[in-house]
C-alpha cells in the first residue's frame, strides 16, 4: 500500500508542492497542515486537517512529511523536529525536471517542474530548486538554499546554509556564495558573496556587511 503524505504549509509554495506530489503518484492520500487556512480543499482532494503544531500526533495516520514553507531557516527547523518524532521526509521531484543520476539530493529539497540538476551536483537538506531553474554540473548547495524560477548557477559553484538566488538570476561558474546571502531577481553574479551579504544589480554589486 502507497504511504500518505503531510505537506506543511497550504500556501502558494505548498500548492506547487502538492501538486507535484499528485504528479508523481507515490502516495494513497495527500493532506496539508496549515496554521492560518483550516478545513478547506486546497487541491484535487488535498484538505487541511490541522495546524502544524499538530504534525507529531498524526504521525500514525500519515508515514511521510514534507515542509513546504518558504522561509529557509523555519524550514529546515521544521525538518529536524519532524525528523525528531519520526516521520519519514520525502524528496519531491517533478517528473518533468531532469536529475543526474550522479547528483546528490538532501531529504526534504524540492525540485520542481522544467529545472535542471547537473552531473555531481550535491544539494543539502530542505532545498528548493524551484521552476525551471538550472543547476549545473558539480554545484554544491548547503542545507536551506533555495533558487527560484528561472535562476540559473554554472558549473562549481557553491551556495551556503539558507541563501536565497532571486527569480531570474545568474551566477558565473566556479564563483561562492556565503551564508543568508541574498541574490536578487535579475542580478547576474560575477564574483564572490561573502555571508549575509545581498547581491544586486548586472553585474551584481555587493550590500550589506
């Protein structure tokens, strides 16, 4: 019998997610733990059955948990308690992205519809590599980074803990990004960002400390 899956978060991120989920077939039941909308049918029959403070006590009902919230730290928070009471933590891969069977994949990412991850590459836990995004070969993605539609990263490159590549951007090939970098929309990175730094602009000028 397929598991049923918890998704964490049935906003425009958790939407994306679940949808994915059905696309894949992997799972008997998909339901969603939300603390603002409750009781409502988000998609196909995925329904909010509780708050999130209430994942540990459906853990008999439901095998798998996925957190599907955009905020990278409280993500990745979420993960290890729930790995802590014993869900299973999926990785959700969308059937039209292409994943080199030689790329390394943390439990908890998302890789969703048209993106790309390249030969060697090794993502941490709870990334997301969101809508046609490309990731090429040998990157390295810390635990928490997230890159959106249509971002694209060249070969070795490197990403740290919880940075987030805005929609659109570009970053050089072999060039390093810190930690709770922010790379904004359309910026096209040239050279290294340090942690906690924002890159902004093409070719992108460094903010922040």
């Amino acid at each position: 019998m397929k598991p049923k899956l918890l998704i964490i978060g049935a906003g425009g991120h958790g939407l994306v997610v679940a949808d994915t989920a059905l696309e894949q077939g992997l799972w008997s039941e998909i339901a969603f733990l939300d603390d603002e909308v409750k009781g409502d049918v988000i998609i196909a029959n995925c329904k909010v059955v509780g708050v999130t403070a209430e994942a540990s006590s459906l853990l008999h009902q439901y095998e798998d948990l996925f957190v599907a919230i955009g905020d990278n730290k409280r993500r990745l928070q979420l993960i290890k308690e729930r790995m802590s009471d014993g869900f299973n933590i999926p990785i959700i891969i969308h059937p039209s992205s292409v994943v080199s069977a030689n790329a390394e994949i943390g439990l908890g990412s998302f890789i969703a519809a048209n993106s790309v991850v390249g030969v060697g590459a090794k993502l941490g836990k709870g990334c997301i590599i969101n809508t046609g995004a490309t990731v090429d070969h040998e990157n390295i993605l810390s635990d928490g980074v997230h890159v959106s539609p249509g971002a694209h990263l060249g070969g070795r490159v490197k990403v740290g803990n919880c940075s987030w590549i805005g929609i659109g951007a570009s970053v050089r090939e072999q060039v390093s990004i810190g930690n709770d970098v922010i790379v904004g929309a359309g910026a096209a990175v040239v050279s290294n960002a340090e942690d906690k730094q924002q890159m902004l602009g093409v070719p992108a000028c460094k903010k922040g400390p």
